[in-house]
C-alpha cells in the first residue's frame, strides 16, 4: 500500500545511509537531541520510490516531519535536531559557518578527486590529496580543545568530521603519521572513538515497504 504524504500518527521518518556523511551527521546531531525518528536504511542503487516521491532529488538524508513536511539537506536536518538538543555544546556560538562551508565545497571537492581517482581520471589524486591536507593545516589552528566547541562535540565538529574520516580512510596509516597536523589526527581519532559517532554506525538491514518500524534517537552521552 503506498504511503500518504502527510501522516500525524507517526514519528518522523528520516531515510538513511550508513556510510554517507551528510547523512552520517544528520543521524548524529538527532541521537544528540532528545527526539526519536523511524531510522529506513536505504541501498543507494535500490532507492525507495517513497523517498523519491518526497525528494525529488533522491539523495539521504531525507527526513519526513509529521505534519508531511520534507527537509532534504544534511545541515537543515542537524538545525531541526538542534532545536530540541539538550546538548550543551550545541548553542549557536559552537556554529562556524566558514569551516562547515569551507568542508562542504572546497574539502569535499578535493576530497572526491583524492578517493575516487578512477572517477576523475583525468585529475591528479595526490595534487588534489594535497589541497585538501592545506584545508586541514588551517583546521589545526583553530583546534585549542579536544573539539572545535570545546570540551564536548559541538555542531561544527559533527558537521565536518565524516568527511574528514572519509579522507583518512583512504590511507589511514599515512594520515596517522602525518607530523604537521598532530590536533587534527588526535580530534578525527577521538571521534572515532566516541560513542556518539560509534552509535549511528550501527548496521541496519535495508528498509524495505512493510517492514516494523525501527526507532533511532534519544540517546544522551
């Protein structure tokens, strides 16, 4: 049976993939609210025709509100979960929007031509590895605290740092033992650590029309 576009009886549903970052950090920031949503684990080449119909665009995350209203990009769902946080380092003024602009054009521009060469083929990978480790040098100086808002995660740290464990993850030994940016390595390890991140890299089976509902959130670290 097909689902209606607008449902009060329900949670929020947000449809997901587990290695996306953008949709890896809008998972984080609603397990750092105190809200709960039906978790759809999608399979990118099997996409749900109801996650289409809602967002044309047919990327995660996509979140479906009660009152049927669809939010579609990644930081406007971190913004929705950050209305209800009770997270302490979630104010506005843990909020840069430079770095998060910065990581979202011009890191991630880099950052695609450095791990998927094979793609580009006709881009330098080590050119482009480069360009995105001199972003990273600029992340070190403003590294003062375990995390960019100080002694817990903050809005930036979870916006930026998916990418950044993407770009690790293509050598990580090369990454660890990089001499001139030792805060970023020890930041992008900390999260890797946290049970905040560990937590939404639960895997999840793909979410298929009728299946039970799977609830995802409220969890406090």
């Amino acid at each position: 049976m097909a689902e209606s576009l607008q449902s009060n009886k329900r949670l929020p549903v947000l449809y997901s993939f587990r290695r996306c970052p953008y949709a890896m950090r809008a998972r984080m920031a609603i397990n750092q609210s105190n809200k709960t949503v039906e978790l759809r684990e999608v399979v990118l080449r099997d996409k749900p025709s109801h996650m289409i119909k809602l967002s044309p665009k047919a990327t995660v995350p996509v979140l479906w509100l009660e009152n049927g209203n669809v939010i579609d990009e990644s930081l406007e769902v971190m913004a929705w979960a950050a209305d209800y946080a009770n997270w302490a380092s979630f104010p506005l003024k843990t909020f840069d929007s430079d770095l998060i602009s910065q990581n979202d054009t011009a890191f991630k521009f880099h950052l695609d031509k450095y791990k998927y060469p094979n793609r580009y083929p006709n881009s330098n990978a080590l050119e482009h590895r480069e360009a995105a480790l001199d972003i990273l040098r600029g992340i070190e100086a403003s590294l003062k605290n375990n995390w960019l808002g100080g002694r817990r995660p903050s809005f930036t740290d979870i916006a930026i740092l998916p990418f950044i464990r993407q770009f690790r993850g293509v050598d990580a030994q090369w990454f660890d033992n990089l001499k001139n940016i030792p805060k970023v390595i020890l930041w992008t390890n900390r999260f890797l650590d946290w049970e905040g991140f560990k937590s939404v890299m639960i895997k999840y089976p793909q979410w298929k029309p009728g299946d039970s509902v799977t609830t995802f959130g409220v969890t406090s670290f």
